[in-house]
C-alpha cells in the first residue's frame, strides 16, 4: 500500500510538473459537443486549413518569466551563430553548432541550411544555451556534392523550414537514404534537376515560389490577428498532415512563417480541395492533448518536443 502511495505520488508529481502542453492549459478549436469549429479558429486557403490552437491563461502562467528563446533563422541572419562542418573532413550526418551571443537558441527539427560540404536539414530540436557549442544530428539533403564552397566548411544563410512531408519522413522513417528518395520526389514535383539533388532548387522553380508566396501571404494574414494562438493543425483533402504547438504566442509567432511554409510546401505538391470532417481533427487533437504521458508516447512513433527545465516548450506531430 505504501509502496503504491509513493508511485502514485511520483506519478503525480510528473504530471504536475510537466503537463504544459495539455488540454487543460489549451483552447480546442472546437466546439466541445457538436465537434463544430468555434468561430475565429480556423484558416483555409486553396488546398489547405489552419485549425487555431489558442492559449488559456493557464499555459501563460505556466511559462511565466521564461526568456527570449532566438530562431535559427534569426541568429544566423545576425551573426549570433556559425554553424560548421564538425570538422575540415566533415561527418555527413553531424553539423557544429557556436552560439555566439547572449540568447538562447533554438534550433527546429527541419531547419534547413546551405553550405558546408552539403546543404543539410536538422533532425532533432535543440536548445542551445549563450556561448556553448553543439553537436546536432542532421540529414543531407544534397546527394550529389560533398565539397566545401568557396573552401568554407560554414553554412549561410539558413534557407527555409523544410517541407513538411520532408519533416515527416526525418521523423517517421529516421533513414538518410529516405530523406534523399523525398528530396528527388520534391524536385521532381516542381520540375528543378539540380546538378546535386540539393533540396534548396525547389526555391529555383518560379511555380513554386509564386503559388507558395499567395499560401503565406494569405494564411499569415489570417494568423496576425489572433493574440493568444500558440499553434496550428494543419489539413488537406481528407488527411491531417501535422500539428506545432509552442509555449508562448511570442515563440509560435517566431517560428509561425517557416511553419506555413512547411505546410504550405506539401499542400503544393500533394494538396487536395479539403473535405476532412472537424470531428476527424477533433478526434485527433483530443488524443494528442489528453495527458503527458500519451502524448510522450505518441510523439516517439510519430512527433518530436523539446523540453527546457522538464517542460515541453514545442512540440511537432504528425497523424499515422
């Protein structure tokens, strides 16, 4: 009996200390018994929808006083950090990562850079701490080169989040030679045959830039508005194809862009008119959202989260 007390206990004292990124601290896009969408909690543009995910004042309280947390994005467009080869002769799948500032960085699982001997996508989220150095798992996203530009094993500028199909398969199919057969599906898609395969040609494909350009404007539009939104379920014809959520509206707004442009990017070449139900998605949210310890299980087979201080401050899903 005691010994049940002190696991229960522990049990207890897990949920409250971790479950952040929960139902009880997280405004459901949805009406609770028609499973209908609530009004002002959804975008939809051509072949894509945008289900809010809004903060209570719970989840504000929760994350009170946490600090200013840099995007990649933002720290390699102001020099607060290089990233490198780990060495002149490289390792294929490992990337060096100096922050050189007094911010806190986070580096996103499918964050793509350009350079080094070859353009590489991130694979696992990591927070990087002022003035420490780093080693992060990444994947190639160039088959065809393995030769430093210019002589320079470093990497600028930092070029996109990457497709979301493409981030499901570093998560789903943890496989390089995987991430190397989406990348040529991608460029086949959009018509670019880049000499070395490089991910980064789709950028190339005017296409693609111009119809992923009417995506963003269109649905950060829609976002700008909405104060309290710390993520998005992203669907498309009848299927949900991913799901962010941060822990503050100020670090979903950072990381909002590249995230419509993940998702905007698959609705491109894999998008359909959308005809999934809301009670689908609802289904689907409520499963994610119902406890620490689902929702741990169900991002090891098909998501990823990071945690700082034992809390979840992202976290990445995708449907089966």
């Amino acid at each position: 009996m005691k010994k049940a007390l002190i696991l229960a206990g522990i049990c207890l004292a897990y949920l409250g200390a971790e479950a952040q990124l929960q139902k009880e601290n997280l405004q459901s896009p949805f009406q609770e018994q028609s499973g209908r969408t609530k009004p002002g909690f959804a975008t939809e543009y051509k072949h894509i929808r945008l289900y809010y995910i809004k903060a209570k004042p719970t989840l504000y309280k929760a994350f009170e006083g946490m600090g200013k947390y840099t995007s990649l994005e933002q720290a390699i467009s102001q020099s607060k950090i290089v990233v490198t080869e780990v060495s002149n002769a490289g390792t294929v799948n490992t990337l060096r990562f100096t922050n050189q500032s007094k911010d806190s960085i986070i580096v996103g699982m499918g964050d793509i850079v350009k350079g080094g001997k070859q353009d590489r996508v991130v694979e696992k989220d990591t927070l990087i701490a002022p003035g420490k150095t780093v080693q992060i798992p990444v994947y190639c996203v160039e088959q065809g080169r393995w030769s430093a530009q210019g002589g320079s094993t470093q990497f600028s500028p930092y070029h996109s989040k990457a497709d979301n199909s493409l981030r499901k398969t570093i998560v789903k199919e943890k496989n390089q030679q995987r991430v190397w057969s989406k990348v040529a599906e991608i460029n086949q898609a959009y018509g670019t045959s880049p000499t070395t395969g490089t991910y980064t040609a789709v950028s190339q494909s005017d296409k693609y830039k111009t119809e992923l350009a009417s995506y963003k404007q269109s649905l950060m539009q829609a976002m700008q508005r909405e104060k309290d939104l710390v993520g998005i379920v992203a669907v498309t014809g009848d299927k949900i194809i991913g799901c962010d959520i941060y822990a503050t509206p100020a670090l979903f707004r950072d990381h909002a862009a590249n995230l419509v442009h993940s998702y905007a990017s698959e609705a491109l070449k894999d998008g359909k008119p959308v005809s999934i139900s809301d009670q689908k998605v609802q289904q689907y949210l409520n499963q994610l959202l119902a406890g620490e310890l689902e929702q741990d299980q169900q991002l090891q087979q098909n998501g990823r989260s990071l945690k700082v201080n034992g809390k979840k401050v992202k976290i990445t899903a995708f449907a089966d």
